[in-house]
C-alpha cells in the first residue's frame, strides 16, 4: 500500500509539473502569436500608409511643384533684370564720369576757338587716358558739331539698337554682346561747351551669364525687348532663335498679348501663354528697372513636371521601406528630442513674445518657425499673415532695396552675425526705416537650426540723418554762394594783396589788405601753419598744379575755418613762379555741421545717450583693458517695465519725455567712469567698469530700480508709474567678448520679467573658461 501511495504521489507530481510546463508553453505562443498579429498589423498600417503616402505626395507635389517652379522663374527673371539694370546703369555712370574738370576746362577752351592747337593737344592727351576695361570708344565734339578728339572704335553696324530711358541720350547696341551708348552734355558752370558721345560694352562674364538654363532646362529663354509702337518689338537674341535678333516681331499671338506685351508696360508675374513661335510655355515676366526695356524668362511647359514626376518614380519601390524604417526610428530615438525641442520652443516664444522689438526665427530652409506679436505694430501684418504666407517678409522690402537684402541672404548659412538698414512698406502703404540683425543658432554637435532675426525701426533715425544730410547740402550750396575773397601774391616783390572781403572775413579794417605771407602765416592756427607752407611751396615748385587746404584764422571772436586754394598762374622764362592767386572762403559753418553730424553718429538723437554703436565701441575697449588689468566689469540691461501702454496711452512726446527723464535719473546712478547708453525702444545698458565685487554692480542696479520705481510727473500733475527689469553678466565670468556679454544680460533681463518684472536678475549661466563665478552667493 505505502509502494502504490508513492507511486500515486509521484505520478501526481509529475502530472502537476507537465501542467505547468504546458501552461507555460501556452503562454509564450499566445505571447508570440499577439506579437505576429501586431507585427502583421504595422506591416499592414506602414504598406497603408506608404501607399497612400506615395498617391497623396503625387497629388501635392505637383501644384506644390508647379507653384515652385514659377516662383523659382519669377525669382530668377527677378534677378537678371537687376542684374541688367544694374549693368546698365553703371555703364552710363561710368560714361558720365568721363566728363572730368580737365576735360570741361579743354572743351571750353575748344568752344571759344576750335582751331585751339593746344587745347586739342590736351585734349588728345585726355582721351589717351580714358581707356578702361569695358571702354569701347569716345568723340568729343564742339557746340558747332566739330569732333575734337576720338578714342577707339564705335560700334559702326550693330545687329540692333533700341532707345533706353536715361539721364541722357542712350541707346542699347547688340554687337556679339550688350553695348551701351550715351550721348552727355558737357557743361561747365552755366555753360554748354560741348556734347560726349561713349560705348561701354557690358561686361560679359556677369551679363554673358544672364542666357545660361542653369538649373531649369534645355528649353529656357531669356529674352530683352524693346517696343516700336504700334503693336511691334525688338528682342535682343534669344536662345530658342539660334543667337538671332529678332526684329518687328508683334505683341500678340493668337489674338492675345504675349508677356513680353505686359512687362514693356511697366507690369510684372507669371503666366502660361504661347510664345512667338506658338509654343506653350511658362513665362515669367516684368520690366528692366525704368529703361524702357521689358524682360521675360520662358520655360516650354512640357518641362514644368519632369523634375516631379522623376524624382516620385524611384520612390515608388522604396517609400514603403522608407516609410516602416522612418516609423521605427521616430517612435524609438525622435519622441525625446521633439519633446525638448517644445519645451525649447516653449521658453524661446515667452521670451521672445516680450520684447518690444519684431523678431522672428527661420529655420535651416530659411522657413519661418515663429514671428513675434511685434510684427503687427511695425508692419501691419499679423503673425497668422506671416506663418502662411513665408515669402511676405521679403515682399514687403521696398523695390529699391530688395537686391542688397538678397545679396544679405546669400550669407544666410555663415557662422556670423550680420547687419543692414533697409526699407519695408507696411500693410497700410507706409514707409518704414528698419535696422536688421540676425545671428546663426547652432546646436550642441554643430548642427545649423536657423538664425534668429531681430529688426529695429530707426524710421526716426533716418529721417533725422536725411534732414541733416539735406541741412548739410543747403550749407554747402549757402557758402559757394556767398563772396570769396580773392588774394593775389607777388613772389619777386613777397607782398599779398587780399580784397576788402578779406577783411570782413577775419573783422578788420575796411578796404584792401596788402601784407607779406609772414605777417599772414601769423594769424594761422600753429597745428595747421606747417601743413599750409608746405602745400603752397609745392605748387610753386610745379609738383602741385594748384593747393587747397583748410586752416583755422585767428579773428576778434576768434578762430575761423578758411578753404584757402590758390595755383601759380605766371612763371618766368626759366619755369621759376613769379605771381599765384587764389581764394579764401569761410567754412566755419560747414564744420560745425561736420561736428553734429558726426555726434549724432553716435549718439542717440531723444536722450543724448551713447547708441548702439558708440557702446559696441566703448564696451570692446573697456573689456581689453579688464582683460589686462585683470579687473571686473559688470553690464546691467535695463527694460522698462509698462513703457508701452504709457507710450499709447499719452501718445509719443510723453513717451519721449518719460524715456529723457529716465535717462537723467541713470546717470545720476552712475559714476562718471560709466556708460549709460540707449539701445532702442525703451531698453537700455549701463556698463560699470572696474568694479571690485559682485555686490558693487548690484548696489548701482538697486540704485537704478528705485529710481525709475519713484513716480514720474508730468507737467499737469500727473504721475506715471513704470518700473524696471534689470539683468547683469559679468566679464570675464560669463563671457568672452561683448556680443556675448550683451547677450547674456538680456536673457537675465528676461528671466526679470517672467519672474513679474520690477527686479534684477544676475546671469546664471555657465561660466566660460577662466572666468570666475559671478554668484553673489
């Protein structure tokens, strides 16, 4: 009995663990067969998906494509035409400037007296030196139609010339490339004194290029026209005509204008019409600048789809691969990395959304990743507007700056910051002044993500500098109106006689001045006396044809800038100088003006401030001379706080009034060794050099948060409360340079605000090497 127990108990136990066992192996093949299923599954979703993938970027690329191509034609006309233009136009510059003061001197003299052996000597020797690259040939010819000088040869058959809308006379010659010829006025004070006539050929390494498919095709066409009137044009050679002139050709086929029609009126786009063969072509077209010329760039239209249709086959085999693999790889290694890149995103757009300036961030593809608020108040234009339409923001640049803006995109992917001004018409029709930045951003393996774009309206700033530049003009044309006096020295004798304006200029007697150059050198400036002596005796050696110098004169109310210029108009048999005459102009005007230009240069024009330019410089030098000695230096970047509901509220003078008074109150925060400048908007940077510790910059920045916290009353009685966000990095803790330096002061100056504005914010980033810890702490 105990032998068959046993034998029971074992068969149980071995019953038991087979159950197991076969529990177990259920369990791993349910396991396996949930696995093939999801694998069958995401095989079925990656072929669905491929599939349908591949149809639907069949059915976008190809208006996607379409809408490509045409702006890529459109873009490219853009550019030849400038290119044209600007080749033109400096052909024509460069023929107006043939018209030298020597030049204007000979041909006055030729118009008294053609027959002027001398003159038409000189004049031969002119001409000689006139050859330049590109120079074709020149006539100089009299009032009375005689040529008095000729250099090289003109262009006596050209297969075509049309008329060009010029300053002066011009007509545009094909001889085996373009050829500009100008017909100028020569005019010397009021004076005509004779006509030039000058060919400049184009230069063929930039325009030759101008008919070359580059990347579009075989069947591409450049053409250049210019209309006859009455339904008829002229075209410059075209590929697609074998290198021919096509001549009287109409504007219409089919009954309707071809492109070229449109762009001689003056009208820009892209259309798909029939060229003057009748071939079905996408045509890109618009006027050349204002010369009269119309230009068109032509693709036959069977080629619009072949890049997309050859690009979608080969997808075909190896999208659903593609598609599985691509799946894969985002669901295992992209999930983190788009999660960081939100919250990136995230806390770039609370930054950015705070700054009174307009910025935005394009991506490598130079596709806008965000646009700030700001975009609406400096061009009317909402971010909506922006984000779906990306090409807006170079469509609101002003006609006439939109090549250096696209000379600037060039370097879009350069490791630099860059810089320019340009104008922009804003949604309204206005014109505003920007000053643009733009610095790359890189990731941490070096990756480049964009550049971050800030632009500055300076409409104010230009406006002044205009106002000073014409202010500068009427000073000029002031002083070449008002008298000279006239000074005449007699080298034998060693007296100058000087007339009675002579003696207005520097306040003296009535009359005629007649004293020797040592009593006259007296009244000279000691700084400018040695300068002057050694002008004059050159021109009377001969190894000057005449001296021009401006010195400073002692008056009564005491020193005066005078233009003083005189030449040698007599010498002896021997070639010795025997008599020189000359003028003496007051300029002291014309150098004040110099010096307040100069000033406002650099500083701000409302505050009287350092700008942004004066502090660049400024703050290079102080951190060269801390790099020496080896010395901290702090800078405080100081925002406003409510500045703008202020400025809307009680309109701009309050506004300009509040930004003086908050100016006033820095300064008087600061020591006499530091640089308080305004750097746009309602921001400013104060730069304290020398300091010994981190509490010394944080002293002067509480100093300055009190400050502007006291209530500002308007002249009515009413306060204005602001506040201030300040943030402070420190050289050399937390940074190498002054771009980083600034830079790193205003991302504290954000954390300022976000942490509820009113307070001041030290750097918390990591300090470069060598540096030292700027932690208060």
């Amino acid at each position: 009995m105990a032998e068959q127990s046993e034998r029971g108990s074992g068969a149980g136990t071995r019953g038991a663990a087979l159950r197991r066992v076969r529990a177990i192996v259920g369990r791993r093949s349910q396991d396996m067969r949930d696995a093939d299923r999801i694998g069958y599954v995401a095989a079925g979703v990656v072929v669905a998906v491929g599939l349908l993938g591949l149809a639907g970027g069949f059915a976008i690329l190809v208006p996607d494509g379409k809408e490509a191509m045409e702006g890529r034609l459109a873009l490219s006309l853009e550019r030849r035409a400038t290119v044209l233009n600007t080749e033109i136009r400096s052909a024509w510059g460069r023929s107006k400037a043939l018209a030298t003061p020597a030049t204007l001197q000979t041909m006055r003299q030729l118009a008294a007296n053609a027959g002027d052996g001398r003159a038409r000597a000189r004049l031969a020797d002119i001409v000689r030196g006139l050859r330049t690259p590109g120079f074709t040939a020149v006539a100089f010819r009299t009032t009375a139609g005689i040529e008095v000088g000729r250099s090289g040869t003109f262009v006596a058959a050209p297969a075509l010339a049309v008329p060009v809308e010029l300053p002066t006379p011009s007509k545009l010659l094909w001889d085996d490339g373009y050829v500009l010829r100008t017909r100028i006025a020569l005019v010397d004070g009021p004076r005509v004194v004779g006509t030039m006539i000058a060919e400049w050929r184009l230069d063929p390494a930039i325009v030759g290029g101008l008919s070359r498919p580059g990347r579009f095709g075989d069947t591409l066409d450049f053409a250049v026209c210019a209309s006859k009137g009455a339904g008829r044009m002229d075209c410059f050679p075209l590929h697609s005509a074998g290198g021919r002139v096509l001549r009287d050709l109409p504007d219409r086929v089919a009954g309707h204008f071809i492109p070229m029609h449109y762009a001689l009126e003056g009208k820009s786009g892209v259309a798909r019409a029939r060229d003057y063969r009748g071939v079905a072509s996408i045509v890109a077209y618009q006027p050349i600048g204002t010369l009269g010329l119309g230009s068109v760039l032509r693709l036959d239209a069977d080629q619009l789809y072949a890049p997309i249709v050859h690009r979608l086959v080969p997808l075909l085999y190896v999208f659903p691969l593609l598609a599985l693999g691509a799946i894969l790889l985002l669901r295992v290694q992209t999930l983190p990395l788009v999660r960081r890149m939100e919250e990136s995103e995230e806390r770039f757009r609370t930054m950015a959304d705070y700054t009174y300036e307009w910025e935005y961030w394009r991506g490598p593809n130079c596709r806008i990743v965000y646009m700030s608020p700001s975009c609406e108040r400096v061009t009317g234009y909402t971010q909506a507007e922006f984000l779906a339409d990306p090409s807006l923001v170079e469509r609101i640049v002003h006609p006439d700056d939109r090549q250096q803006v696209a000379t600037h995109l060039e370097h879009y992917r350069d490791d630099t910051n860059h810089s320019i001004d340009f104008r922009i018409v804003t949604k309204q029709g206005a014109v505003r002044w920007l000053a643009h930045s733009c610095s790359p951003i890189f990731r941490a393996d070096g990756a480049f993500l964009g550049r971050r774009v800030s632009n500055h309206e300076i409409t104010d700033r230009k406006r002044a500098e205009e106002e000073l530049a014409r202010a500068k003009e009427r000073l000029e044309l002031a002083l070449e109106a008002s008298s000279l006096s006239i000074w005449e020295y007699d080298i034998r004798e060693g007296l100058v006689v000087l007339d009675e304006h002579w003696a207005e200029l520097i306040g003296g007697a009535p009359g005629e001045t007649v004293a020797a150059p040592e009593e006259l050198m007296r009244r000279v400036h000691p700084e400018d006396a040695p300068r002057m002596v050694r002008a004059a005796a050159a021109t009377i050696r001969g190894g000057a044809a005449f001296f021009q110098e401006e010195v400073r004169i002692q008056c009564p109310e005491g020193w005066k800038w005078i233009l003083c210029s005189g030449k040698v108009d007599a010498r002896d048999a021997d070639g010795r100088a025997v008599r020189m005459v000359g003028t003496n102009r007051d300029i002291t005007q014309h150098k004040s003006a110099e010096e307040r230009i100069h000033h406002w240069a650099y500083f701000d024009r409302l505050t009287n401030l350092p700008n942004r330019r004066l502090l660049e410089d400024r703050l290079q030098q102080l951190l060269v001379q801390a790099r020496r000695k080896r010395s901290l230096v702090a800078l405080l970047f100081i925002d406003l706080d409510r500045f703008k509901p202020i400025n809307d509220e009680h309109g701009h003078e309050v506004g300009d009034w509040l930004l003086q008074a908050a100016a006033g109150r820095m300064l008087a925060c600061v020591r006499q060794s530091d640089t308080v400048a305004r750097i746009g908007g309602d921001e400013f940077v104060a730069v304290l050099p020398e300091i010994h510790t981190v509490g010394d910059a944080l002293v002067v920045a509480e100093k300055i948060r009190l400050a502007l916290a006291e209530p500002f009353v308007l002249a009515d009685g009413r306060p204005l409360a602001v506040s201030s966000s300040v943030g402070i990095a420190f050289y050399p803790a937390h940074a190498r340079g002054p771009r980083d330096l600034l830079r790193h002061a205003d991302e504290a100056m954000y954390d300022a605000k976000a942490a509820g504005r009113n307070a001041i914010v030290v750097f918390r980033g990591h300090p470069v090497a060598g540096g030292g810890s700027p932690d208060p702490a």
